[in-house]
C-alpha cells in the first residue's frame, strides 16, 4: 500500500559511470569464459585429448560464473534508488520498493562499515549500513556504497536531522522527569550513562564523540575511558548524541537518583 510522504526533495542513484564499468567487465568475462569452454568442448571431441582441456574447461566456467555475477550485480545496483521525501524516504532495489514517514520511525540505526587491506589502514570501500523500525509494519535494511551513490552521506544527514527532530523533545522531557532513556545496551538517565556493566557519572564525563562509525567515550579521568561503541549498535544514536550533548551542555550538575 502506498504512503503518502510529501513532496520529493532529493533522489540518490548509482553513478552511471559505475554501472557502465561493471556491464564491461561482465561482458568481457562471460564472454572470455564461455570461449573456453567452447575450446574445452572442440579440444574433447574434435582432438586427442591429454587431459588439460579439464583446466581449461575449470578455468574458463569460473571466469564465466564471475562475469555472470558481475551483471547480476550491475542489474541489482542499477535498479537501486533512493528518494527523499518532505515527509519519509522510499527505498527501491530490483523491482521491491520500501516506504517509511519520518513520524512513524521509532529506531534509525545507522552504521559505517569499513572494508580494508588486511594488517593494512588502506580502505578499500565503505559501506553505509541502515535499519530503520517504523511503528508499523517490519524493519527496512539496507546498505549503500559510498563511492557508488554520488552525496549518500547527505541521505544519512537527512535521517539523523528528521528523526532527531522529533524524537529529542520527548528524550529531554523524559529526562528531566528522571526517567531513563534506552539506546541499545546504552541508557541515559540524570545519574548518567550506562552501557550495560557500569555508569559514567556526568561529573567524570569531558566528551563523547563520533570517529569512523564508533562512540567515543571520553573522562576526566583519561585512564579509565571507556571502550568504544559501534554506531551501528545503536539505535537513534544521533539522539543519544544530541541528548547528552543537551544535558553536558547544560548542566550545572545534573541531582544523582
């Protein structure tokens, strides 16, 4: 069923250069495979064969099955698109579309993935992971590659600045009740914050930041910091960020209980 989402602001495609190289190197594989199979199949039944018609034969069924899924992924990529709407997103790959309203998400976790070269700080690619959990109906999960969407990292911009928007007023209303607010294994409340196994009082905190997909937690006391958290470990973890950096922010400090 469609939703309305309002007026479309922006829409994110694979780079056409992109798609053009993958056609050209599944082409170009499929095509060099599928010559030697046919020269396995002439060496067998046309010569005396010696047995090395079964490499080329091996050799050449690879090299097609890799040019085979490298234009199944070109199809795949070619059909993904992403468009921003005034009020919610829609998320469309090989023919399935994905809708969702900004109001109606409760959790939006978002998470950078890394690939590099082993023992090496190269970075081959990056990948943007995301799940979002609407109030209705089940989770849209998906991932985008960075260098294959031209702007994407606008895209997650757009989800932090959407939901932070309307999920920080409640977060701040409830912790200026003394209620508790749950992000994950993490959990704000006017003692602190709490990963699950210990509380950072808000006098020991100096700074909590966002490095390469990960929360950084930063105290006073430079030996006791805590380790890192993945972001993509971490529902609404821009509203966790937005509400503790509210709270540091201003604090005169916080009343313990």
């Amino acid at each position: 069923m469609a939703i309305e989402l309002g007026q479309l602001q922006r829409e994110y495609k694979v780079r056409p250069n992109l798609n053009r190289a993958n056609l050209i190197f599944g082409c170009l594989f499929l095509i060099a495979g599928m010559l030697l199979l046919l020269y396995t199949f002439y060496i067998t039944f046309f010569t005396e064969p010696d047995g090395i018609q079964y490499l080329f034969g091996t050799v050449g069924f690879l090299i097609a099955l890799l040019g085979w899924l490298g234009l199944r992924i070109q199809k795949q990529e070619t059909s993904i698109c992403v468009q921003v709407f005034s009020e919610g997103f829609s998320y469309s790959r090989s023919g399935k579309t994905d809708q969702v309203r900004w109001d109606d998400i409760t959790e939006a976790t978002l998470g950078v993935v890394q690939k590099k070269l082993r023992h090496h700080r190269v970075i081959l690619e990056t990948f943007y992971e995301y799940r979002i959990t609407p109030q209705s109906g089940t989770d849209i999960q998906f991932r985008l590659k960075k260098n294959a969407i031209p702007d994407i990292e606008q895209f997650s911009n757009t989800i932090r600045n959407e939901v932070t928007r309307r999920q920080l007023p409640s977060a701040i209303a409830t912790f200026n009740e003394g209620g508790t607010i749950q992000f994950g294994k993490l959990s704000v409340s006017r003692t602190g914050i709490n990963n699950g196994k210990e509380t950072m009082a808000w006098s020991d905190i100096e700074e909590l930041k966002l490095n390469k997909g990960s929360i950084k937690f930063l105290k006073k006391d430079k030996s006791s910091n805590w380790p890192d958290v993945l972001m993509g470990q971490t529902p609404n973890v821009f509203v966790f960020m937005a509400l503790v950096n509210n709270v540091l922010k201003n604090r005169s400090e916080p009343t313990s209980g």
